[in-house]
C-alpha cells in the first residue's frame, strides 16, 4: 500500500539537553553537519514519501529555516514545491497530542510519524520496509531493550513473533521493570490509520499527563491490530545525551578523515 504522508512531530521540548535546547530546537542538534531532522526526512524521502508535515512549536522556526533552504538546493533533496507544510503544537501535551494536531492536512488514508530522536542508520529505508509490509494493522518499529530500561517506552506484549513482526495483544506507555509485559520497546516509527484520530481526540491524559499514542494504540488493537516491525540496522535514542555522542561517533567512525580523530583521541593525542 502507497503511504504518501509523513508527519514529524518537532514540538517537543528536549529537557534533557537543557541549556543548549531552550533556544536551538533538538531536532537541530547536530551529527556532525547534519541536524538529527536531516536524516528523518532523508528516511521518509528514500520510503518514497511525497508530502512531509512538521508539527511544530514556538521557538522551533530554524528547523522550517532549515528546509527553507535544503529544498532549493536540489543536491540534497528534489521534492515538489508545496509539499511540505508545518502546523502548530501550541502547547506541548504529548506524542499523541502532536499527532492529532496534524488531523486536518491527513485526510482519509493511513500515515507515517518519524520522530528524529530515534535515529536508525541502515542502508534500507526502516520506514520504508514498515510500508512494504503494512497491511492495514497500526504498525511500530521495534527492538528488544534491557529489562532496567523499559520504563523508557513504549512496551508490546506479544502474543506471537515470527522472524520480521510483532503480533500485539496489548501496549503499555513506560511501564516499570517489575510491570511490563515484555523488554519490546517501540521506537519512534509508526504507520497509522486515520482512524486514530478519532480516539487520540477522545483521550483523557496518559502517563506523565501527557497524550500519550500508546493509550489510542492499545484502544485498537480489537479492531485494527498492532504489528511491532523487528527493523534492521542500528537505532540511537538521540534523545539522550548518551545516544546522541554514541550517533556522533557512529557516523564519524564511517568517514575515514574523521575516524582518524577518534583513534587519535584513543591513543592519547587529543
Ligand atoms: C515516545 C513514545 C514511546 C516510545 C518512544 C520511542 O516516548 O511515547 O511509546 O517508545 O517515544 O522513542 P518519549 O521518548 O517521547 O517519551
């Protein structure tokens, strides 16, 4: 099935990288010369995506900046002129929230949220393999964590794997270690029916008083389903200061000039 629209939800706050995050937003946070938001557009762009819809929030201007200029600059991207549109997120209620805000520019067909927090570097598009195999079940990109780390995500409880899905009996928004169903923790990828629209609207505030797109996943499960994708390739939570310098090192290490200054700083000489 054809997915055409990705939403990027950019309105979030980026506590944990306070101070740099109260005027830079952190989906601008460099990997080396790319902002984190580069590489989400760049997954969505190579799944074959054709319109591209920013939620977005105040002090967030210099990611549509960005685009601004990476669009008129066709080495980097050819995209049709107007196919990227930014709507507000005026205040900061949650993943859910952010999705529901983009309701009106999706229309009548299912759609893809890429959050630029999980960056995942494979030479496939990982939410462009979610679209090849989607098949009207909500669907979620998904690893395994460590069991101290569930209290982080999203968690699937699984009532069947095979060797590429997750089959989803129920979801739970950061559950502890001692609650959680399963150490399968959802990433930042979804493909989601429009219905879902309808139930993020009805949703009372989740965990962290937030509006969470786990509760709305988990109240369709009976009627949609809920498929986990076991993607390829490595995943940073460049959310986290430990992920973003783990992200850094990664892309630096695949460049001959710049890994060169990772082993002179191993070797002491930095
Ligand atoms: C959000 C989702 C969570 C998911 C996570 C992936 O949480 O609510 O279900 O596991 O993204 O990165 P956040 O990291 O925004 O708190």
């Amino acid at each position: 099935m054809k997915i055409n629209k990705v939403v990027f939800p950019v309105g979030g706050l980026g506590k944990r990288f306070f101070p740099i995050t109260r005027t830079i937003p952190k989906e601008m946070l460099g990997i080396i010369d790319k902002p984190l938001i580069h590489y989400a557009f760049e997954e969505a762009v190579a799944a074959g995506i054709e319109e591209f819809i920013f939620v977005t929030r105040r002090g967030k201007d210099s990611i549509e900046d960005y685009f601004d200029y990476m669009l008129t600059n066709s080495e980097y991207f050819h995209i049709k002129t107007g196919s990227v549109c930014y709507v507000r997120q005026s205040e900061p209620l949650g993943l859910g929230h952010a999705v529901l805000c983009a309701k009106n520019l999706i229309g009548n067909e299912p759609f893809a949220v890429v959050s630029a927090d999980d960056l995942i570097v494979h030479e496939k598009s990982c939410i462009g393999e979610m679209i090849k195999h989607y098949n009207g079940s909500n669907m979620v990109a998904s690893i395994n964590v460590a069991s101290a780390e569930v209290s982080k995500y999203g968690i699937l409880d699984v009532a069947h794997e095979t060797d590429k899905f997750l089959i989803a009996k129920s979801v739970d928004e950061k559950p502890s270690p001692k609650s959680a169903k399963s150490t399968h923790a959802i990433v930042g990828r979804y493909i989601l029916s429009n219905k879902i629209f309808d139930v993020l609207g009805n949703l009372e505030p989740g965990i962290g008083g937030e509006i969470q797109l786990t509760d709305a996943l988990l109240k369709m499960i009976p009627s949609c389903g809920l498929t986990g994708f076991k993607f390829e390739g490595k995943r940073f939570d460049c959310g986290s200061r430990e992920g973003l310098l783990a992200a850094i090192l990664h892309v630096a290490n695949q460049s001959e000039a710049l890994s060169c200054i990772i082993k002179n700083f191993y070797k002491g000489e930095i």
